[in-house]
C-alpha cells in the first residue's frame, strides 16, 4: 500500500512539474526566428513555390508553344497566383502564426535551449546548410515521383475507366 502511495505522489509531483513548466516567451521566439533565420527561410520557399508554378506549367503544355495570345493568358494567371501565394505568405502574415506554434509547442527552457545550440559553430553550420540540405532533398523527392508519374497516370486512367462503368450501372 505504501507502494502505491509513493508512486501515486511521485506521478501527481512530475505532472505538476510539466505542467508548471514555462511557456515561451514572445521575445525569446522572435529571437530564434532571427537566429535560424526564418523569414530567409520562409522568402526561399516562395521562390521554390515560384520554380515549381512554372515547371507545372512547362509540364501542362506538354511542349507545346503557346501563341502570343494563350503566352499572355498564362503570364497573367502566374502573375495573380505569385501575387496571392506571396501576399498570403508574406512575413508579417506568417510571423505571427511561428509565433503562436512555438509558443503552444515549446517551454521557454526548451526555446532556451535552442537558442544557445544556435549561437554555437554547430548550430550556426546548421542554420547555413539546412536550406541546401531541405532543396536537394526536395529536388531527389521530386525525381523519385517523377519516375512514378506513368503508374500515376495509369491508375488515373483505370480510375476513369471504373468510373464510367460505375456510371453506366446507374444509368447516369
């Protein structure tokens, strides 16, 4: 019994201890998004968000050359999306979002922490090489998808097939 007492006391004290723990500070999260540089991180994204529009539509025309008239049609349609897409990223949009999550992620001893990993060579080695790390990753993911793109469009052609049969079955 008194077995049982003392783990119950030691449960209820280390749950009080987690859940006494410090949220993180506003401050201390604005200083880490500086040191990890995420507002480059975040302009990066959208030009790899801009590479990939016009590699989709490279893709859409299939090598056709569009006529003066449809190029036009498709210069202003990319250009409305950069400008959404942009708009709806900017940093004093999505800054405050980073704010919000790592404050309901981290305590401020863990946000500590991280900022002083950050200010160590080790730390600052990673800040540099991740954007290099995370775009040849990207970029072996996307080939790796690629190599699939005839079963996807084997799977899509038999979806539409099961489809139109499914259709005839109802009458519709």
């Amino acid at each position: 019994m008194r077995i049982i007492k003392i783990t119950i006391a030691t449960v209820l004290l280390l749950s009080a201890t987690v859940a006494t723990a410090a949220p993180a500070d506003e401050n201390s999260i604005k200083q880490l998004l500086a040191i990890t540089q995420a507002q480059k991180l975040v302009a990066g994204m959208l030009n790899q968000v801009d590479a990939m529009m016009s590699m989709s539509i490279q893709q859409a025309l299939k090598g056709k050359v569009p006529n003066p008239g449809e190029q036009q049609a498709i210069n202003n349609m990319k250009d409305k999306m950069v400008v959404l897409i942009h708009g709806d990223l900017a940093w004093d949009k999505v800054e405050p979002m980073y704010i919000r999550l790592y404050k309901d992620t981290f305590t401020e001893e863990e946000v500590a922490g991280m900022l002083a990993f950050y200010k160590t060579p080790a730390g600052q080695a990673v800040i540099q090489k991740m954007p290099v790390l995370m775009q040849k990753s990207m970029f072996e993911v996307q080939n790796m998808l690629s190599q699939d793109r005839p079963k996807i469009q084997k799977i899509q052609q038999d979806f539409l097939v099961e489809l139109k049969a499914a259709n005839k079955g109802t009458g519709n």
